[in-house]
C-alpha cells in the first residue's frame, strides 16, 4: 500500500485485520492528534510530514503489534517536533504511551555514529532505553527503515552518514533482535547508498544467471514439494535468491568470486510440528547430498533471540549448493519478528507462541557483560561482538549445553560458566584431549576447563579471548591487579611531593585532593599517581595551591637543607644519597660539618650511641634543580640498542648519566649501575617507572653502598 495514500480508517484495517478487539476509538485520536501536530510541516521529499509517522505504524502493523506501539509509532515525533509534551501525552493516551514515545524521543537525539567515546556511551544510552521497553527499539527500528526506504530525498553526505550508521547499528540490532528479515532489507538500503556499483553489478551477474540457468528456485521449490508429498507431510516450501549485499558479504569474506559462490539461493520449509521438521530433514538428506560442517540445529539449541530452525547445505547433480531451512510455523514466526514476538497478535488474540522469548530476560543476558565495562572503547567492542556473534554450541562435562560465538575459544568457555572459572583457568581438555587456550571450540564438543588456585588472568588472554564477557573480566582482574601496584607507589610519591612544601600526605588530605581533583577516592588518586596520570605537583596544588612552589623558582644547592646552624656546611652521604623530598637527619663531623643521611639509612645505626650527633633536618621547601647525584642498579638484557634506549628514556626523562659502571657482563643479560643527576625523590620514582615499563628491563632498584662512610668517624 502506498503509504501517502494510507488513512485512519486504513490504518485500523490493518491492526483489526490480526486484532479485532483493537481499541479503534484510540487508534483514531492517536492518528487526528498527530496530523494535527504535523500539520504544515514537510518530509525533505515535499510530502506532508504526517505520511512518515504513519508508515512506520503500517510497518509495525506487519509485525502484529500491540496497540500501545502503534499510537507510538503515530505519535514518536510529537514531542521532539511539535508543540505537544510528554504531559499531552500522558493526559490524553496513557503513562505507557507517553513512556514509550519518550524513549523513541531521547534515541532520536543519539547521534551513534559520532566520536568512538562519544558513540559508546550512546549505545550505552540506547541500551538503557531498550532494557526499559524493548518496544522503544522496535519503533526505532521501523522509523529507521521507512527513512531509508526514502533516503533519496535527503542530501548526499546525509544519506551517506544514515547507512553508515544504519549498517553499523541498526540492522545488526535488528539481526540480534531475530528480525532477520528488517536485518536483510536495511543492509540492503544502506548497501544501495554506501556501493552502488557494487550492489548494480551483483544484480547485473544474477540477471546473467538466471538467463543461463532458467529459474532455479521455482525448479527446487517444485522437486522439494513432490519428495514431501511423496513422504505424506504437510508443508509449505518457499525459495528465492539471498540479497545483494548477502552474497557482496560472502564474497568479501570468502575472497571468491560470484561464479565461484555457492549458496546464493535460500529455501525454507515450513511444517506443522516439530517431528515433521526432522522427517523433512531426512527426506532433503536422502534426495540430495548434504555439504559437510553446513549443518545447524536450533531447534534443539535455540538461539538466545529464541529462534529456532534447522539448517542444513545440500548440493545438486550440477554442484550449485542451496541452503535449507527447516521450522514449524509457530518457530517461523518467532523467525520474523524476534523479540518482537513476545508483544504480537495471531489469529486475533495476543500471541502465546511458546517459543517467543521474555524481553527482559534477553536484554539482561545481552547487557549483562556491558555493565562492567568502564572503558568506552572496551564496551564499543563488546556491544559489536555481541551484534555481530554467530553462535556455536558446546557441552559442559555434565552435558549441560553452552552457548559461544563462533570462533571462541576454552577461555570463553570458563568465563561463560562463571567467572571465578575463568579466573583460576590454566588449561582445558576438549574431548578429553588437552588443548591449548587458545584453540577454538566447534560445535558439539565437550570441554573441560583445569583451574588452580592462586592462577590470574594473563594479559595474553585478551587476544584469546572472543566474547564481551570474558574480555571484561579479564580486563577488571588485569586493572585490580595493577592498581595494587599503582596504589603503593602513589603512597610513596604523595608522601615525597607534600613533604617537600613541609606537610603531610595524610588520609584527609589524600580525600581532599580527591574531591577537589573530581576523583572518585583516595585510592583512586593514589592509583593515578602511582601510574603517572597525575602529578605530585598537581595532587599538592590541589589541596595547598598557595604555597605549591612555581616551576620557575630554583633552591640554591648549597642552602638546600633547613636546620643547619648558621656557617655549618653539609655533604649527602655516599651510602645512602638522599634526594630532595625523602626524610633527611644530618651527623656532624669535627671539621667536616654535617653529613646528610635518608632516615632509614643503615648506617645511622653506627651512631645510635652517640645522640649529640644528630641534627634534624629537613629539605628546602621548592624547586630544586637536577644536581642530586643517585645511582640505580639495572638489569637489562643484552640486545642490540637495549643501552642506547635505556640511555635515551633517561635523557627524556630530563635526567643527566654522570657514570655506568658494569657489575655483570653475561651472554643474554648486563647487570649496570648507572650514576645519575636528578632533582627529587618523585623524579627518580618516575624515572624508574619508566624504566620499569621498558620490555628488555629485568630489574631495576635503587643501589645503596652500605659500606662507603664518611671519612672522619
């Protein structure tokens, strides 16, 4: 039906037509009320803007929808377009209504196709409005596909961007949401838009075929139906040839060419029960011969969308392979509409089709693994995983079924059991045969997963692994892992950076600088310090801006140390070198002042007697420049370039090599002590963090001379 020509009265035939106890009173506001909010108002093609809504309620009208999702289909722009609010909607058509056309509303407004960050928190918004009301999606998606059936009107960098997003987005949503059917005509939209020399030759090539061949699909739809009628069972056999960009698709992946293809032609069998679908299966196996590894059964192993079939590949005397797919009716339905299923109308009552599935238990098993992700680009890439998974089925030890995407491997496996699984993984047995991880799993195997105790996830298992389930969990053990280690370096470089405008990095402070840095704790600050995404001075400034010493001052060496007596001088301590910003104490010695020690100096231990010794001593509050001799011990391997780069990191690092000095020279390592200039304790953490990240680093510790002394005792 044109849909410039469909009316109220229309519009009602088509919903009483699967729903005779449609409320059309409703039906009829919904439609005046919306043409009058549009009235005067334009589609970009001319046509009076109502025609649009409209057709995307005809469109649902296909998917037998319920009457709540047809006035919001009527009224899904209202809101966003007209004066009408959210009020207007509630008032005159219900909460639910007035509900749902605000989430149509709010996904109108997502602009997916944005930045990477941008686009993943959209589909995390879009997933969100899905788990409220699945029925939001399926407006969304109808309004998506009369818009592109449409396209042509828009502008050209417009239709393009619209495909772009629709191919993205949308018709795997919509292939996800078992709505095979609206997956194949938008891909098939965008493809017209996106490669139109493509989808044209294509066309061009079938014409070609079909001119050689005659008409195949009527030729085995015929053969099928007279092997069935033989056999005595009742069934429907439809057959046609798959969409262009179905076939563009295989070529792609299967690097062959049209003649080289095989599967360009689809049939589908519909029975009446589910025995008649596997004597159908017999009798297709019998007539023609079946290609190996093709074959699928969800009918035993539905797909989480809830559909269900039989699959198989069978090849003709010629050699052209045709698929097959085998249901009943009821599975077919649930074929067409999805999800939607579970909101339909047959035979004028609301659909009770046993194998529609619960929205809301889908959605919670497709977000599930979302949620934990906090990194927008880890979550963008499990969404599409997600989207795009083709489903293998596996055993559990106790037969119990598991189902992964295709292509996954045991430690998807593990994580899809539990997590815990797959945390203390270490190997796995498939068929009883030990495996390594990183094989992939085919249907109708057995695994068993091997755990130990105290075993962590590796970070090798992120390119392992295949599922948004298991990535995330990797990924979460990886950063609580990692943190720990950040969290402990930051206690040290807090301390050391408020220590050297004469505080202390206590507990509340820590909190404070949090706050006022917008991070979420203190442990979190101390995480980021540790990992050099912040700075000392901006954790200092952050709480003590007045007082934080500015980049351009520069504390004279020599008056370096608070606490001396006037005219005293001071040396650092050859066994301990102490750096601006550690805890210092001073022991005088007759004629050669004070020595500077770190206060967790072994050697103060020889003067634990002698208490008149000791000065308390502190570093000058300030910027102190890079004359503070160190030295640090590293082992490195021996490898072409390694010194060099290591010398390079230092240099960048804005830290001087006064010395090197070889301990140990092996065959596959060096053991070095490096001398350097530096300006502070943080600039030797952060200079050894650096050092500590470099892959051909083995070690790496600060050297203490224990035995090198003052000269005067």
């Amino acid at each position: 039906m044109d849909t410039t020509e469909i009316t109220a009265d229309d519009l009602i035939a088509l919903v009483r037509a699967y729903n005779p106890k449609t409320n059309e009173k409703r039906l009829r506001a919904a439609f005046d009320f919306g043409h009058e909010m549009h009235d005067g108002q334009f589609r970009h093609s001319g046509e009076p803007y109502f025609t649009h809504p409209v057709a995307v309620a005809a469109i649902l009208t296909e998917q037998q929808l319920d009457d709540a999702t047809i006035i919001t289909a009527l009224l899904h722009d209202t809101v966003e377009d007209t004066r009408a609010s959210y009020k207007d909607i509630e008032r005159l058509f219900s909460a639910e209504v007035a509900e749902l056309v605000d989430g149509v509303t709010k996904l109108t407004n997502l602009q997916l196709n944005s930045t990477e960050t941008k686009q993943a928190e959209n589909f995390r918004k879009l997933f969100m409005a899905m788990s409220k009301d699945l029925r939001v999606i399926l407006v969304k998606l109808a309004d998506r596909l009369h818009n592109m059936r449409t396209i042509k009107a828009m502008r050209p960098d417009k239709q393009v961007q619209k495909a772009r997003e629709t191919m993205d987005i949308y018709a795997p949503l919509a292939g996800r949401m078992g709505m095979q059917w609206m997956r194949e005509e938008l891909e098939d939209l965008a493809f017209r838009v996106l490669n139109p020399e493509g989808r044209a030759s294509i066309i061009r090539r079938f014409i070609t075929l079909q001119r050689e061949t005659g008409d195949v699909i009527q030729r085995i739809t015929g053969d099928m139906r007279a092997e069935l009628d033989k056999a005595g069972i009742e069934a429907e056999v439809f057959g046609r040839a798959k969409k262009p960009y179905s076939i563009w698709r295989k070529m792609e992946e299967k690097e062959q060419s049209f003649s080289r293809l095989s599967d360009i032609y689809g049939f589908r069998v519909l029975t009446g029960s589910e025995e008649d679908c596997y004597r159908t299966l017999g009798i297709i196996h019998g007539r023609w011969r079946a290609v190996p590894g093709r074959f699928k059964d969800y009918i035993s192993q539905p797909k989480s969308n809830g559909y269900r079939s039989i699959h198989t590949t069978v090849s003709g005397r010629d050699g052209k392979r045709v698929e097959v797919q085998i249901r009943t009716r009821q599975m077919h339905d649930v074929a067409e509409t999805g999800v939607a299923a579970h909101w339909s109308y047959r035979d004028g009552k609301r659909s009770r089709n046993p194998f529609a599935v619960d929205p809301a238990k889908w959605i919670s098993q497709l977000s599930e693994q979302f949620n934990a992700e906090e990194n927008h680009e880890d979550f963008l890439e499990a969404v599409k995983l997600e989207m795009y998974a083709d489903q293998v089925f596996c055993f559990t030890p106790k037969g119990e079924v598991v189902k992964l995407p295709r292509g996954a491997t045991p430690i998807d496996f593990a994580y899809a059991i539990h997590t815990r699984i797959g945390n203390d993984c270490v190997g796995a047995k498939i068929d009883g045969m030990r495996v390594p991880l990183w094989t992939r799993v085919k249907n109708g195997q057995s695994i068993e997963i091997i755990r130990a105790q105290g075993q962590t996830p590796q970070p090798t298992w992120l390119d392992i692994a295949t599922t948004g389930k298991a990535k995330s969990a990797i990924r979460r053990s990886l950063r609580e892992e990692d943190r720990a280690r950040f969290v402990k370096l930051g206690q040290e470089l807090a301390r050391s950076a408020f220590a050297q405008v004469g505080k202390r990095a206590t507990d509340k402070v820590l909190r404070t600088a949090a706050k006022n840095m917008r991070i979420d704790s203190a442990q979190a600050l101390l995480a980021q310090l540790g990992s050099s995404e912040i700075t000392g001075r901006e954790v200092v400034q952050s709480v003590y801006a007045d007082i934080t010493p500015s980049k351009g001052e520069q504390i004279d060496a020599k008056r370096a140390v608070v606490g001396l007596e006037p005219g005293q001088s001071f040396s650092r301590s050859p066994c301990c070198n102490p750096l601006p910003g550690e805890r210092i104490v001073g022991i005088t010695f007759r004629g050669e002042g004070v020595t500077v020690h770190t206060i967790d100096c072994a050697c103060l231990s020889d003067y634990e007697d002698q208490p008149d010794r000791w000065i308390d001593l502190r570093w000058h509050d300030g910027n102190h420049p890079a004359v503070y001799s160190t030295v640090i011990d590293l082992t490195v391997g021996n490898g072409a370039g390694v010194l060099g780069r290591i010398c390079t990191l230092i240099g960048e690092a804005s830290a001087n090599i006064s010395d090197l000095e070889f301990l140990e020279r092996k065959p596959d390592f060096y053991r070095i002590l490096i001398y350097l200039d530096l300006r502070d304790v943080a600039h030797l953490h952060s200079l050894m963090l650096t050092l500590e990240a470099e892959s051909d680093v083995a070690a790496i510790e600060r050297y203490r001379k224990i035995d090198a002394q003052s000269p005067t005792r």
